[in-house]
C-alpha cells in the first residue's frame, strides 16, 4: 500500500509533489492521466493526496465493524432510514470497490 499522506507536511507541496508523481510517474495508466489532467484547483490536488489515507481509513473501519455484533448508529439516522453498523459497512465497502476499480 501507497504511504499514507502526512497531514503535518507543508499541504500544498506534498498535494502537488503527488500530482506530478501521478501524472508523469512510472505506472501511468489512462485512468490515473485523466484525474490527473482533471486537478485544477489546490483542493483537488488535496483530496488527491488524501485519497490513500481516506481509502486505508475505509478499510480498517470496515474490518473494525465486521468484528462487532450488529449495532445500531441513531446519530446518523435520516427522517425514514434507521442507521446501523450494517448499512455503514455497506456503504464502506461500496466506496472501497469504487476506489479500487
């Protein structure tokens, strides 16, 4: 796995030190080159720094909740929806597919 992006570094720097990684690196494939051709602004740039970390983040939250019994989130309840740990686990393993294809 990819080092995860140090928050502490100078932001701006390390975002666009990973841009040109990705854009001129090695392992160009034609999906990297076109985020890559897509970064326009400074905040993209950061969430593309962020992104292994964000993605490590998914894993070890959907590993933590398929280690515990079913429990309920009321915090994040919607109106009709009740939340539970199911339905995050759901959404995090949806997110983690998305990010890997």
């Amino acid at each position: 796995m990819q080092e995860p992006y140090d928050i502490f570094k100078d932001t701006n720097e390390s975002a666009f030190a990973l841009y040109r990684k990705v854009k001129h690196g090695p392992d160009i494939t034609p999906m990297r080159r076109a985020v890559a051709d897509s970064i326009t602004d400074m905040q993209t740039a950061r969430l593309l720094a962020a992104a292994p970390l964000l993605l490590e983040s998914c894993e070890r939250a959907l590993t933590a909740l398929n280690t515990a019994p079913r429990f309920r989130v009321p915090a994040l309840d919607s109106g009709k929806e009740k939340m539970d740990s199911y339905k995050i686990a759901s959404l995090l393993t949806r997110v983690i597919v998305l990010a890997k294809e």
